[in-house]
C-alpha cells in the first residue's frame, strides 16, 4: 500500500525566513515522489518531482529513502510562496499518484 | 491552451438526486483521472483511464457511482442517487502518462466541480 504523510496542517514562517515542508511516505518498492503545490484560486499544479533534482522557485527537495522522507526546503520565504503543499508518491508500475493531506503555508510580511 | 476543462464548477443539489460531472482533458493526453477532494484532505483517485479503458476504478464506489470516457477523450462522472457525504470537489485531471508510455509524474488539474448536497 502507498501512504503518505505531511503532518503539518498549517505553517506559518515570516518573510525571509527558511522553511520546510515535511513529508514521509510508506512503500515497499521504489517510490517516485512529487510536491504540488495550490495557490489560491489556482489549480493544482506541479511544483518539483525528486527524479529531476531540480530548484523550482527555490524550493528544493531530497529523497532520503532511509527515513522515507521528501521534505520539501526553501532557504528565504516570500509572501508568494503562500500556498497549500501536497506531497504525493507514484509507487511503481501501477501509475497510481497518492496525495499527502497537505500542508497550509502562509508567509508573513 | 485552455487546460483539463471541467464543468459545472459549482452545483447544489437535494439528496437522491442525480448529477453529473464533465471533463475535457488536454489535447493529447491519453490519461485521464477523476479525483475527490474532500474538505482539509488531499485527493483521493476515484478511477484512472487510460485512452478509453478504466485500468484502476478500485476506489470508485460503484454502487452510486459511475464514469465513463468514450472515444478516449471526454469524461463523465455521475453520481446517483447522491448522499449527503457526497459534498465535495471532484478533481479531473489528465497527462501522458501510462503503461505504455511510461510515466513524468506531472498531472494537469481541473479547477474542480464542487458539488454540496442538501
């Protein structure tokens, strides 16, 4: 079974300040992890997957399949970086994407 | 490009009664997925397709529901009769993704039909 688990419902960090999303995540195989992200009055989007091992809007994450984490990093938030974060898991051949509950950022001024 | 379409974007209605949930995905895209999102939750996969075939309709509630994509592209999802714990937002979404041409991961989303039922 997938399961994936932000256990943060709210955070809330000042501008300028680091942040991290956390996400841990439960698969047997190898798992292929993704962070989405939702700002208001947007849809859903793709904010970075793990295989790319890219920086999208500064944020950065890596996949640590030791403590089965995928915690999402940004060294300086902005105020536009509020948003709801979802961590999702695509396990395998199965295509499946399992979403986390997600996580409400709000960036102070 | 207008993206994955999905209308109504709102809908009320009583329970027992019916409704229907549309969905028109990016030119291309071979599959496509209904999702629930209920509120303060993530969403949960109701049934995947790939072109026109129903791979993975595991979570669907059969009972009451049911979705079908003909000729490949545009979906419905209907509900009947509808229940109270119905109320929520019904996430379409598609992408290039799939058994036969391996998988990036990135899902294109509706805005979301939310259906509140009375």
């Amino acid at each position: 079974a997938q399961r994936v688990t932000q256990p943060e419902k709210l955070l809330s960090v000042f501008k300028g300040a680091p942040v991290e999303l956390k996400c841990n995540y439960s698969y047997s195989g190898s798992p292929e992890l993704f962070w989405y992200v939702q700002y208001s009055r947007q849809r859903l989007q793709l904010l970075l997957r793990h295989i790319s091992r890219e920086s999208i809007k500064g944020f950065t994450a890596d996949l640590n399949k030791g403590e089965t984490s995928f915690h999402l990093k940004k060294p300086f938030a902005q105020e536009e970086d509020s948003a709801m974060y979802y961590c999702a898991l695509s396990g395998g051949s199965n295509y499946k994407l399992t979403f986390g509950k997600g996580t409400l950022l709000t960036v102070n001024p | 490009e207008a993206g994955v379409v999905q209308s109504p974007r709102y809908k009320i209605i009583e329970k027992k009664q019916p409704v229907a949930f549309w969905c028109n995905p990016i030119s291309g895209h071979n599959t496509l997925y209904w999702y629930l999102q209920n509120l303060g939750q993530g969403p949960e996969l109701l049934i995947r397709y790939e072109n026109e075939e129903a791979v993975d309709d595991s979570q669907l509630p059969k009972d009451r529901f049911s979705a079908e994509r003909l000729k490949g592209v545009d979906s419905t999802l209907k509900i009947q009769p509808a229940e109270l714990g119905d109320s929520a937002v019904y996430l379409c979404a598609s992408s290039l993704y799939g058994r036969t041409g391996g998988h990036s991961g990135e899902l294109f989303f509706g805005e979301g039909s939310r259906l509140t039922v009375l």
